[in-house]
C-alpha cells in the first residue's frame, strides 16, 4: 500500500512552527537537517525565514516515507541545489552524514510521529475510523502490523501493547488480536477496531485509539529511531549547532529528556569522588525549558494539542 501516489493533496499543518524557527535561528546560515520532512512545511519556513534576511541555508530532508519526499520535491522545487532530500531513517543520519562526507550541521529538527496525510490515507492502515490493510509502515523499511503480530507471540503483543498503547487489559487485547488473526478474521484495521470494542460512556478516548498507537510504534520502531538520533548529536551537530525535538506523547518526550541529560551530563564517576576521573564531558547544553504549544495553536490544530519542543546546543 506504500507508493508515490497522488500527493499533490499531501496534508499536514506544521506544529510550534514558530518556536521550531527562533529555536534554530536559520538567519545565521549554515546547514541544517530536516528529519522528518513530510509536507516539507517546516523545512519551507527554515529556508524562508533564511531568505528574508538575504541567507541561503542548505537543507538536508530526511522522511522514511517515499510519498512524502515526492510531495516536498514539489513543495521546495523553487529552493534549487539549496535542498538535498535523503529517502532513510533519521537514525542513520550520523552514517549518512559521515559516508557523504558531509560535515556536522548547524540544526536538526524532529517532528516525530505520524503526518496528517498518512494518518488520513485509508490504504496505509494508520486510522481505525477509515478501512483499510493492517500496515501502518512510515516507510518501507518497517514492518506491517500484519507482519508484526504474525511474528510476536502472546506475551509480546501485551508487552507492546501495554508499555506503547497504555492499552488497560493488553493481556486479554492481545490473546483477541492474535486468535482472530490465526482465524483468518484479522486482516483490516476495520476488523481491529472492532475487536477493541466500542467506546464506552466514561472513557476518554477510543481504545482502539490505544490499540493502535501501541501497534504502530512498534511496526515502525518509533522510540529506538529516536533514541539513537538523539544518542548520536554529539556526531551530528557542529559546535554551536541547534537540535529541536517535538513529540507527541508522554514515551518520545522522555527518551528526549533523558537522551538529552545523559549528553548535558555524561560523567559516569560514583557521586562523592572529588574530581572527575572518567573524563566525559559534556557535550551539548539545553536551552529553556519544554514549550507547549499556545492555546490559540491548539484551537487552531487539536492535533498539536499534546505537542512537547524542547530545544539543544552542542557546545
Ligand atoms: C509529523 S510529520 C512531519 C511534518 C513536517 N514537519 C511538516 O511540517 O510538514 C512526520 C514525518 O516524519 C516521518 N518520520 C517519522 N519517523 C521517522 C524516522 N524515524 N525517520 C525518517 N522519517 C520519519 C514520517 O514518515 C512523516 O512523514
């Protein structure tokens, strides 16, 4: 169900666009990478934001996500040799850099998750309120939940659905899944959604809603990819260099926090030693505190509502 297909409808409104932009203050030239390109809205403003004062970046967009590349080439054609777009996970952008011989970089940016465009395509299985196959890939180099819950066991899809979904009952969840699909009966994210039952009278959000999310970061190992990028800044960003991290749920923004505290604060010596003897300094600095988005953005887009910015400097 992953192609190039028509993208020229590619939708998905930016989040804390403004406050991604102060954040990686593009006006002072250089490079910067976009990780997680997908309708290239926020990559467009970096190079705008640039242009207005007479810089020409270069920026480097990153999505796993074949369809979304194809609609930013569209979105940036006007930007020229000024954008290079890489068709990869931005877990492999420290190689990436490294095997082109591209030197580390002014700015990262990271809007993780899902794009409303994907979200909103029946054919790639992310929504329980359209049909569609059980997919759910960003890119083709994840596996389908069909493929997922074919090759984990009972314990494992609880596990998953549990600790990514906070699916309550996730034991029960999981026998369901895995018994209706050894039947046969579990082929459409029509036939999940029903076996996650209705929404009952008190409960806040749909749990097939659960379900779902629990699922489709495991298929597309979300949190690992994360990790590792932000595990790997100190390769990534030149001194001085900016990292922006948005996420949307409670999961990515903690592996941020503390992916973030292990580069500000890297000395592994045992408390109490007069000075340091392991000798790891630290490598990046935080600037300010997490920033939410304004209530007139949430108005505006409820999908930025559980959105989380929080911003780094190597030093
Ligand atoms: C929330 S959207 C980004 C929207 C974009 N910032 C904009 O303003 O249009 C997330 C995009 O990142 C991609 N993506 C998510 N995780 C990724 C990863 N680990 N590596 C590369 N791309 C990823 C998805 O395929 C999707 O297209």
């Amino acid at each position: 169900m992953l192609g190039v297909g028509d993208v020229s409808g590619f939708h998905h409104i930016s989040v804390m666009a403004n406050e991604v932009i102060e954040a990686l203050e593009p006006w002072n030239g250089g490079v910067f990478v976009d990780g997680t390109l997908g309708g290239a809205g926020h990559s467009r403003l970096l190079l705008q934001a640039a242009a207005e004062r007479g810089v020409k970046i270069k920026l480097i967009g990153f999505d796993r996500d074949p369809e979304a590349l194809a609609a930013a080439a569209a979105r940036l054609e006007e930007f020229g040799d000024q954008v290079e777009l890489v068709q990869s996970n931005y877990r492999h952008l420290a190689d990436v850099l490294e095997a082109r011989q591209w030197p580390p970089v002014n700015g990262v940016l990271v809007d993780a998750g899902v794009s409303s465009h994907q979200l909103d395509t029946p054919e790639r299985g992310f929504s329980f309120q359209n049909d569609g196959p059980l997919d759910m890939r960003m890119g083709p180099d994840a596996q389908t939940v069909a493929e997922l819950i074919d090759r984990t066991d009972i314990k494992g899809l609880a596990t998953i659905l549990g600790r990514y979904g906070e699916v309550r009952g996730a034991g029960r969840m999981a026998r369901r899944i895995k018994e209706a699909r050894q039947a046969g009966q579990l082929e459409t994210t029509a036939q999940l959604a029903a076996l996650c039952g209705p929404r009952r009278h008190k409960e806040r959000i749909h749990p097939a809603t659960q379900v779902f999310q629990g699922l489709r970061i495991a298929a597309n190992d979300e949190l690992g990819g994360l990790e590792e990028l932000v595990g790997d800044l100190g390769r990534v960003l030149a001194p001085g260099g900016r990292a922006a991290f948005i996420s949307f749920h409670s999961l990515e923004d903690r592996i941020v926090k503390q992916g973030l505290r292990a580069l500000v604060n890297p000395c592994t010596c045992p408390p109490g030693l007069p000075i340091c003897a392991c000798g790891k300094a630290p490598e990046i600095k935080t600037l300010g505190k997490m920033i939410r988005p304004s209530q007139a953005e949430v108005d505006a887009n409820p999908r930025s509502r559980s959105a989380k910015l929080r911003v780094a400097e190597r030093l």
